[in-house]
C-alpha cells in the first residue's frame, strides 16, 4: 500500500475502510468512493476480480485538481459558445469523473479513441485543451497529432471510431506489441446511444474474435439527446458484453477512483493479450446534449437533481476533507488555477485568426485531386464575386 494510503489508519484519520463484493441477483456497480465519500477499500466483482487503488496523498489531490479543471474549462467553453464565439459546444458536465478516471488510466504507449465529448481525456493525455475549441470554432480540423499524443480526433459519427479502434487494436497485436506488461492497449469511448448502432456492434464482433487488445468505454449518460436509456436496451449494457464472448463491467462513472481502477484493469488485460473488456461508466449527462439542445424538453428537473447529489466533484471533495488530505488553503488554490487557465483559454480563443477560406479544400487528399481543384476555382469566383459589394 502506498505511503499515506487512507486504508492506513493514521493519527486523525478514519478506520480502514470496508471492501465489498457484487450482490447476487443485482447488476453490478463498482464502487471505491460512495456520492458521500466514504472509501470503500476494494470492490470484487462477481468474476472474482478485485478493484482497488493505491495512490499517494499527492495523487488523490491530482485527481481532485483535474477534476476542477476540466470542469471550468468546459463551462468556459460552453459560456463562448454562448457568446457567439464557438459554433457548438458538447459539454462533458457530469462526466468528469468517468473521464478523468479512465484518461489518468492510461500508460502513455496507448492509444485513446474519442467522440466528440472526451475533453476530459484529452487534458489527460496532455493536449492543449485549446485544441477541441478550434474546432467547434470551425477555424481548425482539432490541431493535435492523433500519433504524438496517442488520442485520435474527436469523431462525431457515431459509434464509427470503435471500428477505427478495432482496427487499430488488431494492428498492435499483429505487430507483436502485446503480451508483456509494457504492451499496448487501445480504448474506444462511445456513449449509450451509440451501443445501438451497426458499427458498435461490429467492433465487438471482430474485436471478440480477433482478441484484440481493446477496452471499449460506454459512458452511459442515461440519454442519446432527447432518447432515454430504455429506448435502447432492455439489459443493463454491461451484460451485453457476454453474448459477444468478452467480460463485461459496470462501474461508478461519478467514482473517479473506482473508473480508473476497472479502466487500469482491462488495459492492462488487453496489453498482456487478454482480448477486450467492455466497460460501462455509469453516469449522467447533466448538461444538454449540446448548446443546440433544450433538455427540459424531455426531461424532469427532479431526475437532474437526484444526479447532482452524485456529483463527482463533490465527492471527491468530501473524500479529501474527511481524510484530512486537503485543506480549504488547498482548495482555494485549485479554485484559482480553474479560474487563470480558463480566462487564459478565453483569451487565447478570441485571438484565433480567421483561416483563408480556400483552406478548406487542403488536406482532403494527400495529394490533391483534380475535382477538388475544380471546387478551389470555383468557391474562389465565389469569394471574388463579393469583391467591392458592401457584403
Ligand atoms: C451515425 C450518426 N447518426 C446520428 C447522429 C446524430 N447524433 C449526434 S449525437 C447523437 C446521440 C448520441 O448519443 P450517445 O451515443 O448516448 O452519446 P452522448 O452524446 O450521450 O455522449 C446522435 C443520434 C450522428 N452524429 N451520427
Ligand atoms: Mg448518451
């Protein structure tokens, strides 16, 4: 156990705290930090695989500080689309953790899959959390090297990057790069909705058979826009995991111990050439979809408010204060690093330079094509038609 460990009973520090196992008859939910925060010591789930963490004082703060941050940046980024500064804005409010969790996860060799909502991840991976604002700005494709900091472009079609992830997964282990400890793992992010769409389904086939090394990550945020869960499923989606051949999980996506926890554990089964894990982060979207969406028109304000006593900030908060890793000196120093690096982002994103319009056709192809230079031309007499107007 690592030095400071809660479990360990220290001078002004709570008793050890209990550990847990899967109830007979009830999906399972792992959990290493209760919506009140309480530690729960380890967590065994009904194949006998026990969940635990071991971090230092120092780590639980990271994760708490990480936490804050992709929270306030998020909200920044919804209040500049708000002001008319970026086109759309998915807003990962009440993922946090679940993200947070599995991003911190992840060993720098593996390569991460994202929708368009993983911001969390991203500032995990170590992207300029300016990078996702450019493009919903519509001035940029992302900006980031998918290959440098192994997290691929955001995809909005979806459920399609789990097959961009299989095929992925499928490469590394043909290249021999599975099998020991310091092997790779790939993980594909997709929310509920995307669990009934073709292309799910045919990652979880071929990532079965071909035992890749993948952990798919279903955030289920109880809604695909205005559709709630059970339009989608009549079995918790965990469980669909087993009708495909691999070992499926549910845990507490609010818990971001918990999350990176079961996350860790399928990584380091698909390094060690395992195959895939399904993993289900059970949580819940307590934003709109997107700026675009109205949520109060299909949901009550009383299943919002249920969520919000689950929150994962919240939580960890109450961890740290009750275990007296934490003080408000502490807290209030998280609070304005939140506050600095987000009037940084809003600085930084109200200077971005418009792009030529004709950019628009670079990158296409890797060598251009000539429909494409026909489609240049045109959209050029486009512009110059403008020329001189008052438009
Ligand atoms: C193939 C495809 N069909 C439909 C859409 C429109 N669409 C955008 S987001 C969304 C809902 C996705 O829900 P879910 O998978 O639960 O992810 P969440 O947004 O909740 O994170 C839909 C249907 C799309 N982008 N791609
Ligand atoms: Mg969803």
């Amino acid at each position: 156990m690592a030095k400071g460990d809660p479990g360990v009973p220290a001078r002004g520090r709570r008793a050890a705290p209990r550990s847990r196992k899967a109830t007979a008859g009830e999906p399972e939910l792992v959990q290493l930090l209760t919506p009140e925060g309480e530690r729960v010591e380890s967590y065994t789930g009904r194949d006998g695989t026990e969940y635990r963490v071991d971090f230092t004082d120092e780590e639980y703060r990271g994760l708490y500080r990480d936490l804050v941050l992709v929270r306030k940046l998020d909200a920044e980024a919804t209040a500049l689309q708000r002001q008319g500064e970026l086109g759309l804005w998915a807003s990962l409010l009440g993922q946090e953790a679940a993200q947070v969790g599995s991003g911190r996860a992840l060993r720098t060799q593996d390569m991460a899959f994202p929708t368009y909502r993983e911001h969390g991840v991203l500032y995990c991976r170590g992207i300029d959390p300016i990078m996702p604002l450019g493009l919903f700005r519509g001035v940029d494709q992302g900006g980031w090297d998918p290959n440098e900091f192994k997290f691929n472009m955001y995809t909005i079609v979806i459920g399609a990057q789990t097959l961009h992830a299989t095929g992925y997964a499928m490469g590394v282990s043909m290249d021999g790069r599975t099998g020991t400890e310091d092997g790779e793992a790939v993980i594909a992010y997709f929310g509920d909705g995307a669990t009934s769409q073709g292309d799910v389904n045919e990652a979880f086939v071929w990532a079965s058979v071909f035992n890749a090394p993948l952990v798919f990550f279903c955030q289920n945020n109880q809604y695909a826009i205005s559709e709630p869960l059970e339009r989608q499923t009549r079995v918790p989606l965990y469980q669909r995991a087993a009708g495909f051949g691999f070992p499926g999980v549910r845990v507490d996506g609010n818990d971001v111990l918990a999350s990176y926890a079961v996350t860790r554990a399928a990584l380091d089964n698909a390094r060690l050439g395992q195959g895939p894990t399904l993993i289900e982060a059970y949580t819940y979207r307590m934003g709109a979809h997107t700026t675009s969406d109205d949520p109060t028109r299909y949901r009550i304000a009383s299943e919002v408010e249920a969520w919000q006593a689950k929150d994962p900030i919240a939580r960890m908060k109450a961890f740290l204060t009750k275990q007296q890793l934490a003080d408000d000196a502490f807290f209030t120093e998280v609070d304005e690093q939140a506050r600095r690096e987000s009037v940084h982002l809003r600085e930084r994103v109200l200077a971005m330079p418009n792009p030529e319009p004709s950019t628009l056709f670079d990158n296409v192809y890797p060598n251009g094509s000539p429909l494409l230079d026909e489609q240049r031309a045109q959209f050029s007499r486009y512009l110059e038609s403008f020329e001189g107007s008052a438009h």
